[in-house]
C-alpha cells in the first residue's frame, strides 16, 4: 500500500481541484430503456432532451427483434479480430449497407466511431504528408492524428480563408488530408462540404467528413453533408458512428474509395487489434440502414420537429444559436445561469445539459437541446414552456 500513498493523494487533490471548479461529472442513473420519456433511478419519470437518439430507434422493437434474431442466429460474441475468425456474413452485409446509404465504395466496420478516427490517419498518412483539421473536430479525431505522422495543420472552425491559408502551406507536403466533424456538436452548425470541396480540388487535397452528428439527420433524406451539399461519392472518406442516429448501441465505420478500405483492412491497429461487433449489432444495424433505404419518415419527423421547436423558442425570445441540424443551443452565455436553469429544467422533468468553459469558450455557456423524432408535439410543448417558465423566473426572458 505504502507505494501507492503519494499517488493516492496526488490523484485525491486532483480531484478536488475538478470539484472546486465545479467541472466534476457525475452519472445520472436511469432505470428505463433510452427514450424520450425516461425513468430514473429517483423514481422521477423525465422527458430527455439530451440523447444523441436523433431517429428515436435506441428503444425500437423492430431493432431489438433484429438483435435478438441475430443472436439466435449467430451467437452471442465473435471472440475474435476480424481477420482471425471474427468475420460473419452479418458483418459483410452491414458494410454493404452502409457503402449503399451514403453511397461509397467499401466499408470497414470498428467497435466505435472512435476507434474508426484513432485508426484511420496513421495507415494512409506519413511525414511527407499532411492532414489539415477543423479547430473544433472531435476528440477522436484529434487522437488519431496525433497517432499519425503526417505535418499537422490546423484552421478555425468552418472558416474558408483559414483553411485556404492552410492549403497553401501545406502545397510542400505531397498527400493533403482535409478532415473536418459534419455537425459540430456544440453550436449544431453543419461544415460547409461544398467550400471545402471546392477548396480541395483547387489545393489538390482529399476530403474526410465525420458524419457522426450529421448522417441520419443531415439532408434531405438523412445522408448526411454529402447528400446536403450534392457531394455524394465525391468525398475520399467518411467515419460515423452506430452510436447515435443508428440506434445507439455501439459500433463505429469508416466508408469511402475503395483501396483506402482495403488499406484500412490491412494497416488499421483498432481493426486489426480489437474484437469484432456482436452478431446482434451487425443485425440490428442492417435493419436499420435497410429502413431508412426504404422510409425517410423518420428523418422528415425530425426535421419537422426541430423547425417547430427552434421557431417557438425564438418567438419565446430565447437567443438560439443558428443550427442546421438537431442539436439547438439556446445561449445564456453565463456559466453559473447555465446550471441553474438546467436544474431547474430538470425539476420540470426536462432532462437537458448546460455547457460552459472549457466545453465551450468563455463567456458561451448554453443549454444544447436535443431533438428527436421521437418527441411529440406535446412533449415538445411542454418543453418549451418549461423553457419559458424557468426563463421568466431567472430573469433569461422578460
Ligand atoms: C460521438 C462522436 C464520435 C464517437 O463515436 P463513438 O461511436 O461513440 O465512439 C466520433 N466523432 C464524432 C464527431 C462524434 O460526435
């Protein structure tokens, strides 16, 4: 015990230090399935606006009739890599799907949409190359291009003299990677695809999108910023995650060319190293994308919806952040508002996050309001009007 005392006490202080800067975050218990009306462990039922559950199919019966179909069928676990044993005609058929929905050549599936960005740089990428990101690309992105050799560049988020800045100097380099989120997950804003389409054919560089936030919400029919912006099969690469709109399980993807696939099969660590999806994942996730195939119903409800709640919170007078996909930040710009009115939300039984600094810069604190298509006008209404209420009382709105 004696070795680990300074440790202990290192790690006690540390702790504190995030308490006292009232950054420590806890675990919220819920004792439903993920839905729009969830149970928590204080017996509260509570209507969520937080879940990334963008379609409303985490708790769908005919996903988990898929998973359980699946599991019947094929098992419970692959214990195995892909490559050894752990490959399934499952396994196939979902990468077919998803190279169909956002049409593209290939795919390789991974456990998570992490692992798909910590993999995808270092294989394809060198010294001689370069990769240019989006200041406010996700977490994962900015792991796997710190796994990645290539010269790094870097240009504030969604801005096109920036990036264009950085095309130019990266000119010396010989391969150029420009990678960017499809949503960006604190203002809801979508990347401008076509700007950077065009900008990498001018600096010869390929396109990767993360449509985690996007595919599933982003376009006419849900395909995410390529289908916005007319650029389908005209992006190199594509990562997402089955973690969100797909029904939340987990799993991730990466889709695109061809022999970039197939070098991601070969050279790819998490791939290589990491077991395959369950049988009841795989299934579950081609029930899915043969649905949406099929029905855009889901994805039209939810653009109906998030119209309908960013219309009534504006004419309620709350300042909302433009956004161009589910994710609605209403602005309080107040770090210390931003929890009040979020637990006052949630004694109103609306279940919504508040974010400040670090999450989001300084003098930017914001509740980020989820939408689903699974909210129905009422459970939208009452929202709002929990919005407005609580709004009144905090003195948000006059
Ligand atoms: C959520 C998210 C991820 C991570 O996806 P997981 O499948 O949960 O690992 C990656 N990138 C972006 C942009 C995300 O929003």
């Amino acid at each position: 015990m004696e070795k680990y005392q300074r440790f202990q006490q290192f790690l006690s202080e540390e702790l504190d230090s995030i308490r006292t800067a009232g950054l420590y975050k806890e675990e919220r218990i819920i004792v439903s399935p993920q839905s729009v009306a969830i149970g928590l462990a204080s017996g509260k039922e509570t209507l969520n606006f937080c879940a990334n559950n963008y379609l409303g199919l985490s708790d769908n019966p005919g996903l988990i009739d898929a998973a359980i179909q699946a599991m019947k069928n094929r098992g419970y676990g692959m214990s195995s890599v892909r490559f050894i044993c752990g490959t399934q005609d499952l396994h196939k058929q979902l990468e077919e799907v998803i190279a169909r929905f956002f049409g593209t050549e290939d795919t390789i599936l991974y456990a998570a949409c992490f692992d798909a960005n910590g993999g995808v740089f270092e294989p394809l990428l060198s010294e001689e190359d370069a990769i240019i990101s989006d200041a406010l690309n996700h977490a994962s992105i900015i792991d796997g291009v710190r796994l990645c050799k290539a010269v790094r560049y870097r240009y504030a988020n969604a801005n096109m003299e920036d990036l264009e800045e950085q095309l130019k100097a990266a000119q010396k380099q010989r391969f150029r990677l420009i990678v960017t989120d499809g949503v960006f997950s604190m203002d809801g804003n979508v990347a401008p695809l076509d700007k950077i389409a065009e900008l990498a054919r001018k600096y010869d560089a390929m396109v990767m999108v993360d449509e985690s936030h996007s595919a599933g919400v982003v376009g006419k029919t849900g395909r995410g910023t390529t289908e916005q912006f007319n650029l389908r099969g005209k992006v190199e690469i594509i990562t997402g995650t089955l973690g969100k709109a797909f029904g939340g399980a987990i799993g991730g993807f990466t889709t695109g060319r061809k022999e970039i696939i197939a070098m991601l099969r070969q050279r790819s660590r998490p791939y290589l190293f990491s077991n395959s999806i369950p049988p009841s994942v795989a299934g579950a996730g081609i029930y899915t994308f043969n649905y949406l195939e099929n029905s855009s119903a889901l994805v039209e409800k939810l653009h109906e919806n998030t119209a309908y709640f960013v219309e009534k919170m504006k004419n309620a007078g709350f300042d909302i952040k433009p956004t161009q996909s589910a994710i609605c930040a209403v602005m309080l710009y107040d770090a210390k508002l931003s929890q009040d009115m979020a637990s006052r939300l949630q004694e109103e039984g609306i279940y919504v996050t508040g974010f400040y600094y670090p999450v989001v810069p300084k003098g930017q604190a914001r509740i980020r309001v989820q939408l689903s298509a699974a909210h129905n006008r009422e459970q939208l209404d009452k929202c709002i009007a929990a919005f407005t209420k609580t709004g009144k009382e905090l003195g948000v709105l006059k």
